[in-house]
C-alpha cells in the first residue's frame, strides 16, 4: 500500500532557544529546531530580495549534526519511502533553522511559504519522490500552520547522487515580512 505518514508529528518539550513554539501560527504542538548551519560551498544559505527569503537547499541534518544518507529505493536495499520522508523532514527543519536565523529569531514574521523544491536521491526505478518530499511539506504545516506553510507550490524530482550522500535536499522560497 501507498505510505501515509503520521499525523501530526509528534510534539517535542520546550526546553531551550532551538524549540519553536508553533502555537503561534496556530499548531497544536512544539517542533525541536536543529540549530543553524553553515553553507557545504562557496554560497549562501539565505538571500532576501525585497520580502521574499530565497533559501539555497538545505540537507537532512539532524539535531547531532549527522547526515541522513543514502539513495531512495533500489534492489540493493535502499532508503524507503518512509526514511525519506524523515530526511525531508528534517530538511525543511534545518530551512526553518535557516529562516529562523535569518528574521532574528522571530518566526511570526513569516507571511507564506511560497514554493519547495525537493530533490530525492533515488534508484532508476524509484518513482515516489512526491512522497518522500511530503515530509519537508508536513514539516512546513506543522511549523507555520496549514494556510502559511502548507498550502506552497512544490516541485519533487529525483536525481542519481546529491552531495555528501544525502538522500534529500529541499530548498524554498518565503514572503516574509
């Protein structure tokens, strides 16, 4: 059968300045942020134009800094759907890191989420990116509330390599204020 994640991700204990409070856009639970990183290149992770934020892709880091790695799919017992949902996830927490950073730690001055694109590491006969990408959407909702992180534009594709190994990438475009 078709994966269907669970819903909604689980809520994680306030307990230092890397935790959002995502009340403030009308969620119902709190999401634990990675802190910031650092550009992998010779780029920047946030450009802002005028009111819009262009983030370059973010990977799937979480909390201890590990990458999540790994081609999607394949008879050599690649990632599932499943696990590339998480390494989505995680990147659209490490855009929010980015984001958050970017706006002084103020968040609420988030108007929309524009667009995500998602670029899934994946075997020739992988074709479920659109799922594994919805973990950076899911991630999106529950942050910033379904009407500013949700309902976004979205591109999914799959590639044979992504640097560093990493089964995911996301980046995205935010209105912010």
């Amino acid at each position: 059968g078709a994966f269907v994640p669970r819903q909604p991700l689980p809520a994680t204990p306030v307990v230092n300045n890397h935790r959002l409070l995502t009340t403030l856009r009308g969620g119902a639970s709190n999401t634990e942020l990675p802190p910031p990183g650092a550009p992998k290149a010779n780029y920047r992770l946030v450009h802002r134009d005028g009111d819009l934020l262009y983030l370059s892709g973010h990977l799937p880091a979480r909390m201890d800094g590990s990458l999540i790695t790994g081609k999607l799919g394949g008879s050599d017992g690649g990632l599932s759907v499943e696990e590339g949902y998480e390494a989505a996830r995680w990147a659209a927490l490490n855009l929010a890191s980015s984001i958050k950073e970017e706006l002084g730690g103020d968040l609420s001055r988030v108007v929309k989420v524009v667009k995500l694109f998602g670029i899934v590491q994946s075997s020739d006969s992988f074709h479920e990116q659109h799922l594994v990408c919805n973990g950076a959407s899911d991630a999106f909702s529950e942050i910033f509330g379904s009407s500013i992180g949700g309902e976004h534009a979205r591109s999914a594709i799959g590639t044979n390599s992504l640097p560093l190994d990493v089964a995911v990438e996301v980046e995205a475009i935010v209105r912010v204020r």
